[in-house]
C-alpha cells in the first residue's frame, strides 16, 4: 500500500485532521449552543490545536529531518509539502477563532460576564488589580533580559511568556518574563458583575517597571508550542533500567524538544520577528497572530464565578449519568452478571455498576485474582482503592498500566507506584508496543470450579471521561470470552505478542487479519453485503483499501468516523457504495462497533482499537465480539440513533468536505436522544422496583396477619 494516493480516493491525514477540528469549532458557532460551552468549544478547538502541533506537526519535522523525501503514502506528499500544507490551512482557522471568541465574548457581556483588557478597567479597578499586581505577581516575576552575560533562556513549552524590546544607551536588548504556573490564569475582580482579567494582560501592562531604566520600545505576548513526539525507537527507551525511571526521564526531555510554532498576541515589528525566527529556529510560516488566549484552561473554571441563576440559560442542562435500567441495585453484580451478560452506555449511563463489581470482588471470598489494562486513570480514582483494597485481601491483582499515555504519563506514574506499595504486581507492557486495550478478568473458584467474569470496553476505566465520552462497556460471564481473557493476561505477563484466541480479536497479531477476511466475506456477498463502522479514525491503508474493494463489489458501507478519516466516500467506481458522517456534540463520540452482514449471521463486536496503523500494528487492542442477542439488539438502537441524527452529523462529501444532513422530519441530536431514553429507562425502572417491593411488603404484612 505504498502508493495507495494513486487509486483517487485517499486524502492526507493531517490535513483531515484539521477538517474535524473546524467541526469543533463550527459547534461555537452554533446558536442553539449555550454561550458558556459555545466557550468551551473554542477552548477545546485550541487545546487539540496545541497538542496537534506538539506531536502531529513535531513528528513531520522529525521525519523531514530524517528522510526528506519520505512519501506520505495517502497524499504523494512529502514532509516538506505536507507541512507546508498545514501551516498553510492553519491560517484561516486562527482567523475564524479569533472573530468567534470575539463574537461570544460579546454575547457574554449582555449577561454581565466581562472579559477586559486592561484599558477597559474602571479607576478603581485599575487601582485593585495594581495593588494585586505588586502584592501577588510582581514577587513572583522574574525577568531577564539578553546579552554577553545573560544567555537567551529555554522558553517551556506551552508557558504565556511577555516578550520586549528594549533599548539602552544606544543597544538593543530582548527581555523576557514568563508567567510562573503557581498563579491562577486569570485574576477575578470584586463586584457582583463577573469581571475578570488575564493576568497576561496585567503582566504585559507593567512590563516597562520591571526593566528600567530600559526603554520598551515593543512588547508583546507570546507562547512556544515545542515538539513532545518522543518517540519509542529513541535512544532513551534502549536503556536497561527501570522502564518508570526511563519514562520520568522522557517527561523532562519532552520540555526541551525543538519549537514548532510561535504564537503572539500581536503584530510585531520584522526586526522583533526575525529575532524570534533567529533564536527558536523557526519559519515565518510557523508564527500565528492570535487575538485569543493562548491557553484557555480558565474557561473550565468560569461557570464556578458565575450567580447560579444565570448559570441555568448560559449552560447545557445538567446531566448526571443515571443507574442503567438493567442492573438491579442493591444486589450482588456479580451475580447479576453471571445470570446474563451486562451492557453500560456511557455517559448516559453510570460507570458505578462496573466499580461496584470490582468493589464486591474485592472482598468476595470466591473471588482468586483480578486482572485489568489500564492506558488512562482519573486524577482521583475509585477503581484504584478498589484494586489495592483487593490486594491487600490477599487477591492477587495484576494491573498491567501504560505510562506512555501521552500527557498522562505522570498520572500512571504516579497511579502505578500507588498500586505497587499495596501489593499489586503492576507491568508496563512493551518497549515498542503500547498497551491500549480496556480488558478486566475476575477469577473466581466456585463450587463450578473456577469461573470467570470479564468486562471489555471501548473507553478507558477513567471515571471523570466515563461522564463526557460516549463509550460502551460489556461485563460478560462467557466462559468462552473468559478463556480467551486469561491466555490474554498470561501472553502478556510472558511478553508474547503472538498469542491465539478463539473469540476476541487481539492486535497486532490477529486483529487486522480478521478485519480484512470479515470485509471479504461481505464482498462475496455483493450488494447483499453489509458492513458497518464507529470509530474515531481511518488511516491504515491496507483497511482503506480493502474497504474500498468491497464497495466496487457492491457492499454497502455505512461508517461513523469522528476525527481523522484518509478515505473519501462517494467516488465513482471506487468509493460509491461507502457512506461517511462524523458527530461532534455535547459529549465527544469515542466507542468502537464493528458490524458485518445482517440478520441472525451479523458478526458485531466492541473495541478499543480504530482503524489506525499505529492501533493495528503497534498496540495492544482488543476487540470482543457481542453473542448475546439483547445485547445486539440494544447496541443496533444506539447505531439507528447515531444514523437518525440530523442535528450534530455531519456527511463527508468525495471532496472531504464535511455538509450538514437535511432535516426531513423532526430534528433529531442523537445523544440527547440517547439521554432522555437512559432517563426514561432509569425511571421505569425505578417503578417497576418500588411497585415489586410494595408487594413484597404487602405479602410479608398479609402473611403475619394470617
């Protein structure tokens, strides 16, 4: 597949990227959005942005640096080209989220929300915010500036720095200050207005006070974005030592990699511009003007400073996943489980049914061992008091941790040493393999000898993303899925990767394959095959094109691809049969489903794998085939709401341009839809079980009488 870009029907990937980034920021656009996560969109826009240029960007610099004339095989392009490419389609973007943060700051102003620049300040708030200044920034400053004696200093990666020129006795001298990360982002004025400055803006106004008796002759804010793609060939990973050691070492050289972008708060003078260019070894089509903040954490926070009773008009309305209709409360899970199979449905469902189960095993006698792949954890996190509470009950618990979670590899660390001192025996997987499955096996020793129960899911055992990420997870006693399961945790606590399993689909030795010949099987079938697809994103090639086979044979294909995706539908004699939309709503769109043919012979599964090179051929996956019919059924409801929705889809036209669908009948936003239904479940539920107690008090209450 190396030059798959001939066939006509592949796009580059880096580019489709920033396709689905602008459908995050369209949802700022959106007028049916509350102006307060019309906010956090613009937020979000630029924190994918930031980390888009630390690996994305940052990996194509070190592969032009390394093969220049590599070949991008989706595109034809080169590094050069395709960077050129993306800074280039950058452009615009910057400009469209600069003119919409304007906009909604407007808004927000009618709603007594201020966002102010220091010139806006009252007399008397000026007055507040210096005496701030001199009291709690100023101490915490430390200015330097560039000469013989004083080198130019390492500017951190993603760090607001203020940026002058100074002129002295006939020199010209840069200063720098940047902000320390001990103050808050912004400084919150008293009032019963929400008023607030960033504290940036208070920096850069006093600028002149810090270096005199220089002249400022230009100042301006400014951020390096450096490149944080270590990558798992490099010479730090060869070490022998401790591979924990080994990954606090590639947090710190993370801080020093090479810039990628620099973004400034305003037009600056050429000189200023190629000093900057000088220095940090950059292009002028690597700098970005932006009127926005450069690092917009503080919107999470702005709700919190907000009267609660604006809150209500300016916000989504509050959800709180609700107790699925389908597990009993108050009763073993356990039990539950092994009676039939259990689907949860995140966010509109709870994560609690699956925490409770590891709970209750925790102290189960019955209960040998439990084991579980974890790739990203929550900063406070249950299910890790559950794991060690389970150790130290004399369970064996094997907790296999990913520390090469990007950006949250300081967390597992921490996470990992947390679940050693409990006793756990905690692994870290592969040098060269990251280990991205969501497999949990509890092992029990019954009067049925042992037993297991193994719970596979699409997302991580994270229990603050299980409330804002669409995810699925099934909790199964299949014995058959519960073999399967144990030669998985035995293959990787003995580093063997080439592992066979009867059921579930592991990568990378058998997940592709098994892809490929289900997508052949539906070619054999022509127009009578079906194929359907959710993931998050298309790039591997030999998965595109085997796609693009079974069309021309005249399978239907219908896929749900968030972000990237490198194969264009609707081509003529290539991709004519295959149909495409991407969901970008309140919650980000993240379970897996794979479905082949239809009817009673449709193979479906969940996973934890997209249709990647890196998640077929360089990590650990796991995808786990759905057997029991109830289950089937409720997962092709939540696929026939997706399919139904007309208000957050978007269709991917042959040309990558992503078009609103028609609204036909009455608008449908398919996770509100999936909410209300959870809701409605829930409360049936909730009846059905008071009107079952009742009776069973009536009975008990009739039956002593008698």
């Amino acid at each position: 597949m190396d030059k798959l870009y001939e066939k006509g029907f592949t796009q580059n990937r880096e580019l489709s990227w920033l396709c689905f980034n602008d459908r995050v920021l369209s949802e700022a656009m959106d007028e049916t959005v509350p102006l307060l996560e019309r906010l956090k969109f613009i937020a979000i826009f630029t924190s994918n942005l930031e980390e888009f240029f630390m690996i994305r960007v940052g990996s194509l610099v070190d592969l032009m640096s390394v093969n220049e004339k590599d070949i991008d095989n989706k595109s034809g392009m080169t590094p050069h080209e395709q960077l050129e490419r993306i800074f280039d389609a950058v452009r615009p973007l910057y400009k469209k989220r600069d003119q919409l943060f304007s906009d909604v700051e407007k808004l927000l102003r009618t709603h007594d929300i201020y966002h102010l620049d220091f010139n806006e300040l009252e007399k008397n708030e000026k007055k507040t915010v210096q005496h701030y200044y001199r009291a709690s920034i100023e101490p915490l400053l430390s200015p330097q500036i560039v000469d013989p004696h004083h080198p130019f200093p390492h500017l951190a990666n993603g760090v607001i720095h203020i940026g002058v020129m100074l002129h002295h006795k006939g020199h010209e001298i840069f200063g720098v200050i940047p902000m320390p990360s001990s103050l808050p982002p912004v400084y919150y004025l008293p009032g019963a207005e929400t008023r607030y400055i960033r504290l940036e803006n208070i920096a850069l106004e006093f600028a002149e006070e810090l270096f005199a008796p220089y002249t400022v002759q230009e100042k301006v804010i400014f951020c390096v974005t450096r490149n944080a793609d270590v990558n798992a060939d490099d010479e730090i990973f060869a070490d022998g030592s401790d591979f924990r050691k080994r990954m606090k070492k590639v947090l710190n050289q993370r801080k020093r990699l090479a810039p990628v972008r620099l973004e400034l708060s305003s037009s600056i003078s050429d000189k200023f511009t190629e000093y900057f260019m000088d220095k940090l070894g950059i292009s002028r089509a690597q700098i970005y003007i932006t009127t926005s903040p450069m690092q917009m954490g503080y919107v999470y926070g702005l709700t919190a400073k907000i009267p609660r009773s604006k809150q209500g008009a300016l916000t989504y309305t509050k959800f709180t996943p609700v107790w699925p209709s389908s597990v009993r409360q108050g009763e073993s899970i356990l039990k539950q489980v092994e009676r039939r199979d259990i689907l949860l449905s995140y966010p509109f469902e709870s994560m609690d049914p699956f925490l409770e189960m590891i709970k209750e095993a925790a102290t189960d006698p019955q209960v040998i061992s439990i084991k579980i792949t974890i790739y990203r954890l929550a900063s406070h996190a249950k299910l890790v008091e559950y794991l060690c509470s389970a150790a130290e009950n004399g369970k064996e618990v094997t907790v296999l941790i990913e520390l090469r979670a990007r950006f949250d590899e300081q967390n597992n660390i921490d996470w990992s040493e947390r679940l050693e001192d409990a006793g756990c025996n905690v692994t870290y997987g592969f040098d060269t393999y990251k280990v991205h499955s969501k497999i949990c096996l509890i092992t029990l020793n019954s009067r049925r000898g042992v037993q297991y129960i193994t719970q596979v899911g699409t997302g991580n055992y994270n229990e603050n993303t299980a409330k804002l990420y669409t995810d699925l997870s099934l909790m199964t006693a299949d014995q058959k899925i519960g073999r399967d399961a144990a030669e998985f945790f035995k293959n990787m606590a003995i580093a063997n990767l080439q592992g066979e399993y009867e059921h579930l689909l592991v990568a990378p030795v058998s997940l592709r394959s098994t892809l490929l010949r289900l997508i052949d099987e539906e070619k054999e079938k022509g127009s009578d095959g079906r194929i359907f697809i959710k993931i998050n994103s298309l790039t591997d090639a030999h998965i595109i094109n085997s796609l693009s086979e079974a069309s021309c044979a005249g399978v239907q294909i219908t896929m749900v691809v968030r972000g990237i995706c490198c194969l264009l539908p609707g081509i003529v004699g290539k991709t004519e049969n295959i149909r495409i939309i991407s969901i970008v709503g309140r919650y980000l769109e993240h379970s897996r489903i794979y479905c082949f043919g239809s009817g009673s012979s449709e193979k479906m599964y969940i996973s934890s794998a997209d249709f990647m090179t890196r998640n077929t051929e360089r990590r650990v996956e796991v995808a786990c085939p759905i057997y029991d019919i109830h289950i089937r059924e409720r997962i092709h409801r939540i696929i026939d709401a997706i399919l139904s929705d007309t208000l957050k889809a978007r269709v991917l036209m042959s040309d990558g341009v992503y078009v609103k669908k028609p609204i036909v009948d009455e608008p449908i936003d398919s996770q509100e839809f999936l909410m209300e239904q959870a809701e409605k479940n829930a409360a049936s539920a909730a009846k059905t079980s008071h009107r079952f107690s009742l009776l069973a008090f009536l009975r008990r209450l009739f039956g002593r009488r008698g």
